[in-house]
C-alpha cells in the first residue's frame, strides 16, 4: 500500500524536480501537483511533464493533496506555510526539505497548527538548480533525516519514512537541534569554507594575471563544485542555522589556529599526524558508501 496517493511539492527546482521524477519512478500512481513562484520555472516543468498538474497559485496546489511538500529556501519556508494554511486539507501531511531544521520546525508548526508536520532533510544534493537538473535517482542510497517534535502523530511520521524508502534512501530520526549541530559541521561550514576560498581566489586573480583558474588543481576545483551551489539557499541556512555555524566555526578557527602554529614551528610531527588521521575520516565515509574511490566521487553517472 501506498504512503500517500496524492502528493504536492511546493518549489520546483533542484530537489522538488527530483522528488517528482522520482515519484513517477517509484510510485507511478501517485497523482502529483506541483507549483512554483516562478512562471518559467512553471512553464518549464510542463514542458517536462514532470507532474500531472502545475499550478499558479500554492493554495490551488494543495487542496486535494495528503502530502505537501515545501521544496524552497528555508527563510521561505513560514511564508510558504501561511500562504497555503487556509487551503490546506486538516488530514495533510506536510513536510520539507530544508538544511536546517529547528527554525522550519517552529515556522511550520506556528502557521499550520492543525496539520500534522514531519520536517525532513534529504541529505544530497548537486551544484545545479533548476527543474531541468533534477534526476529520479538523487536520494537513492542517501540519508534523508526526519526531524519531528514532540506531539507529532506516530502514524504521520511512519508514512513520511515510508515514502522517503520507497525513493531510496535511507531513513534517520533526529531531534531538530541536534541536526543541526550535526549538519553545520558536516555540510554548512565545508560550505563556507568552499565560498571563502573561493573568493579570495576570485580577488586574486588580478593579482597572478588569472593563474589561479588555468592551474587549478583537483583540490581547488572541488572547492569550486561545491561554492557554485544555489545562493539563496545557502544565505538562508547560515542565517537559520547561525547559532550551530558560528560555534563549529570557532572550533574551526581555533583547530586552523593550531595547524598554523605547527607550520611556523616546523612540528613536522604534528603536520603527519593530523593528516594521518584525516585519511581514516575519508576511507570511514567510501566503506559506508557515502562515496566512492573513483576519480571523479562517482558523480559522473545519475
């Protein structure tokens, strides 16, 4: 039996375009409404016949749904919320798929009070946006992490699980905040890093007469993958997620502090150790299957 029979995603870019390709994929008669703030993107996603139907407005899109999905920036994700309340069915399911969690958690429990709500977080992902780079096989063998608070209806959260299996990933229950501690260490600062080195690139190219891009080396281009990511997503989690950025980035600091130190005072010892280290983090994460030993991470292949 099916988690849910007709599913609305709200924001179609990226991650909402996949959930529909892959919905079709997996669960073919599941009716699926979709809707964007963007007329192209709209225009789009019926010219790609991503869905059943595309709506003009959110509140036309969830009516008869009994799952929404909210597929935009997370510093939308309340005004979203409030903009469907009055169209919203009591018995809907609504979820997410934001980065950042304890804020959603409480803008959408504050605008749809009587809605069962399971925040999630499907932790993949490219560079590209847009309805056109989505893929069905996005989430397969990714964690998606459900974040639902205390009073949230057992039976709500057991479909959303569901649902988050049946397009392939693997499922995890957290606490809001704690996923946010854990994010912002493994996903928000590698982000931040990744658009500071590339700006102080990008402010010395003058400086080596464009060097810096005709010499890239695998380390920097990587940097560059992951610093071409959407802005306003990424603006909104730092500001959403500030608290648990700011406190893994002064861990940071003080860590680079350290390293530094070991560099100047030539604590070659110091330096190998370190680094040996880092390279048991890197073979953990291919023997879990988070990624591969190839070249290019695997990412060549959808």
């Amino acid at each position: 039996m099916l988690p849910f029979a007709r599913i609305s995603v709200i924001g179609l870019g990226l991650i909402g375009s996949s959930i529909l390709r892959a919905v079709r994929d997996t669960m073919p008669t599941v009716h699926l409404t979709g809707h964007d703030g963007d007329p192209a993107v709209r225009e789009t996603v019926r010219a790609l016949d991503l869905c059943d139907d595309v709506t003009d407005t959110a509140g036309a899109a969830v009516t008869d749904a009994d799952l929404v999905i909210l597929c935009v920036p997370v510093g939308a994700m309340g005004e979203v919320a409030e903009s469907i309340a009055a169209d919203l069915p009591p018995e809907t399911v609504v979820s997410d798929v934001g980065s950042s969690k304890a804020g959603v958690a409480t803008a959408l429990a504050a605008a749809l009070p009587n809605n069962a709500v399971v925040p999630a977080h499907p932790v993949a992902g490219t560079e590209r946006s847009g309805p056109e780079a989505g893929f069905a096989s996005l989430f397969h063998k990714r964690w998606c992490i459900l974040t639902p608070v205390s009073g949230t209806p057992e039976a709500a959260v057991v479909r959303v699980t569901e649902f988050w299996k049946r397009l392939g990933a693997d499922v995890e229950i957290m606490e809001p905040a704690h996923h946010d501690k854990v994010l912002a260490i493994t996903s928000h600062l590698p982000h931040l890093i990744a658009y500071t080195i590339v700006g102080t690139a990008s402010d010395l190219e003058s400086v080596t007469q464009s060097e810096v891009i005709k010499y890239s080396a695998g380390g920097f281009r990587d940097f560059t993958r992951i610093a071409a990511s959407d802005p306003t997503m990424w603006r909104d989690v730092f500001l959403t997620n500030k608290d648990a950025v700011l406190e893994m980035l002064q861990r940071f600091s003080e860590d680079l502090t350290a390293l530094q130190r070991a560099i100047r005072w030539g604590d070659g010892d110091a330096l190998f150790d370190l680094f040996t280290r880092t390279r048991a983090v890197r073979r953990s994460i291919i023997e879990q299957g988070q990624d591969d030993e190839r070249p290019d991470f695997g990412r060549s292949d959808h």
